[in-house]
C-alpha cells in the first residue's frame, strides 16, 4: 500500500491500472505528480499522475492520485488533530473505505454525479489508502469563501436530483451498508447542548443578535428536530455537500457539476445536502434572493425522475428544519475547535463563518 507520492511507482501503478481494468497492453514506463488542491484540503494528499507507456495509448495520459492519510506539505488543525489520536487516524481510513466502496457499487450503479474510479484500496491497520480517479482536466471549481452564484448552485442541484431520485426510499435496503445520517438524535443534542457555551462565550458578540436566543431555545429541542428530519424520506445523500467539493468543467457552456469527495455518504432526507448547499456555499444576499426558487426547480427535478407522494411545501417544510441542523453542527464544530490550532484555509473557512455568518442567518431567516 503506498503511503506517500514516492510510492507510485510505474511498477506499482501498473498493477493498480491493471486491477482496474483501464491498462489491457503494456506497462507504465514513467510518472510525473504534481500536487494539486491542497490548499483547499485539511487533509492527505491530492496530484496529478502524469502518465507513460510502453505502449502508446495502452491507458489514460493522465490520472489523480487521492492519498487520504499521506504527509502534506501545508499544515491544518485537523490534520494534527487526527495524527495525534490513533482512533482519529482509524476512522479517517475507515472512511476512505466507505467512499471506495461508494465508488465500486454506487457510483456505478446508476446516476451519479461522481468521477470515475480507476482503482481504490484501504488499510486500517497500516492507516494508508489511496484511490486512483480519472483527471477531469482544466476544472473550474467555485470559491466557498466568496460564495457561489445561483447558475452553479442550480447545476449542482440538477446533477444531484437524479442520483437522490434513484435512490429515493430504496437506500437502506438497495445500500444497507451505507451509514445512517445522524443516528443518534440524544447524543446530538447532549454534544451540541455541551458545546453551546464554549460556542457562545467565543462568538456571542461577532453575531446577530437574535441568533443566541435561537440557540439557547434548541438546547431543548434539537433532538425533536433531528428525529423529524430522520421521519423524511430516505435516499443516498453526499453529506458534505459544499463549493470546495464541487467542480466544473472550464470553459464548457453548461457544464455538469461533478461531486468529488464522497467520505460521508449517507442514507438520510435529500434535503441535508440541499440545505449544506445552499446556506453554506452561497452568500446570504444571494440565497435570499434565489432559495425558493431554485427549490422549486429541485422539486420538479426530482418528480421528473420519478419521486411521487412529496409536494413542494413539504419540501421547503424540510428544509427550514434542516437550517437548524446546519446551524447546530456548526455550532459544535467552532464549540470544540480551537482557533489557535487553525490553519491556511481552514482558518479563513471559520473566520468567515463569524464574519460573513451565512448559516446564523439563514437559522434566523428559517426560524418561524
């Protein structure tokens, strides 16, 4: 299992090209990385594999290297965090195992808005995994941090209705390996109950001012909230569904958006991810302006690929409730991190979170 970039070797990459069915003639004489994205990552290792062959076309020119647990050169608090606890290390394997076996049965096994998967393997007692995807090429991937425009958001949710579509009642039983979305509404509540304080004490000034009253009445009843989202139809869901996991291809008019990351796919309500979208990766003025109608174009997407029996209030009902869960996971999120243990992006990522504090705002907006 190879741990770090230098372990690609033509002789390695050969076999795991030949395990995956995409190199048939000859061997790969030679490669050349180029680390790609880590700047946006708090975690492993991403390149571009520059490919050559013995033979000429014997497979694709160029592919990408995912290395999860791999050393990076740029630093995050998540990183040391998960260096520091071997459990952390585990579950970190554990779900890169989850996202290759996503790949190997769901990404193929009907719409999917998820690149190709050349080659995937995971060990957790080594604490290594790797997976080799296909190169989409010269990608434009929208800015988290200055928020998405609505025509992106509309693309994403157009490549994810017809893979919610699919899997729309028939997850738990069609994909019964795949974890459960929020399993566990009590330990929610008593961990966000616990952290709501730390939260508080950091942040109370920097935000509206009606959001710790907000917050204040959820120590009661988010677990009620969590249990009604759950009661929603089920379907696959990405569980992380935000700009810096999404990419187009550059240049193209109407490009598809493809969906990268699938670590925390999950068996919940379609509208987690639509929510995480939404409120997350676009700026408030933006969302205000554009929310209820690119909701109403997602609930026709999702009727024209089959969902019956889910009317568009329902939809919007579910969606309202799933800004409290937003707004509740983020608040354990900055209750239990450290801001001096931040670094690179993902300090620039929580400090906007206060600053520019979408998520608060749009609790407040979908309190009533």
């Amino acid at each position: 299992m190879p741990s770090r970039l230098a372990d690609l070797t033509p002789d390695w990459l050969t076999a795991a090209l030949r395990e995956g069915s995409v190199l048939n003639v000859g061997d790969v004489e030679a490669v050349s990385a180029t680390v790609i994205g880590e700047e946006l990552g708090f975690t492993g290792v991403v390149a571009r594999l520059e490919l050559t062959y013995s033979v000429a076309g014997g497979g694709p020119r160029s592919i990408v290297a995912k290395l999860p647990t791999a050393e990076r050169r740029i630093e995050s608090g998540f990183r040391r965090r998960t260096d520091a606890h071997p459990q952390a290390r585990r579950r970190l394997v554990k779900r890169s195992q989850l996202e290759i076996r996503f790949y190997e049965e769901i990404a193929t096994g009907g719409p999917s808005p998820a690149p190709r998967m050349f080659f995937g393997a995971a060990d957790t007692g080594a604490g290594t995994a790797i997976l080799l995807l296909e190169d989409l090429g010269n990608v434009r991937q929208p800015d988290l941090l200055a928020g998405m425009s609505a025509s992106d958001a509309r693309a994403v949710l157009g490549a994810m209705a017809p893979f919610h579509a699919h899997w729309w009642r028939r997850a738990g039983t069609s994909a019964g390996w795949v974890p459960a979305w929020e399993p566990h509404p009590q330990a929610r509540q008593d961990r966000f109950d616990v952290s709501v304080d730390t939260f508080l004490d950091r942040y109370s000034e920097a935000l509206p001012a009606d959001v710790g009253y907000v917050i204040q009445a959820m120590r009661k009843d988010y677990g009620g909230a969590l249990r009604e989202l759950a009661a929603a139809p089920p379907t696959l869901i990405h569980g992380d569904l935000h700009a810096d996991n999404i990419v187009f291809a550059d240049g193209a008019e109407d490009a598809p958006a493809v969906v990268l990351d699938w670590q925390t796919v999950a068996v919940g309500p379609a509208v987690a991810d639509v929510n995480t979208l939404l409120v997350g990766s676009m700026t408030t003025p933006t969302r205000r302006r554009h929310e209820m109608e690119l909701l109403a174009e997602y609930h026709e997407l999702l009727s024209a690929a089959g969902v019956r029996g889910l009317d568009l209030a329902q939809l919007v009902s579910s969606y309202r409730l799933a800004s409290r869960w937003h707004l509740a996971r983020t608040v354990v999120w900055l209750g239990n991190t450290e801001p001096a243990e931040l670094a690179g992006r993902e300090r620039l990522i929580v400090e906007g979170l206060i600053s520019e504090p979408r998520v608060f705002e749009a609790a407040l907006d979908h309190a009533g």
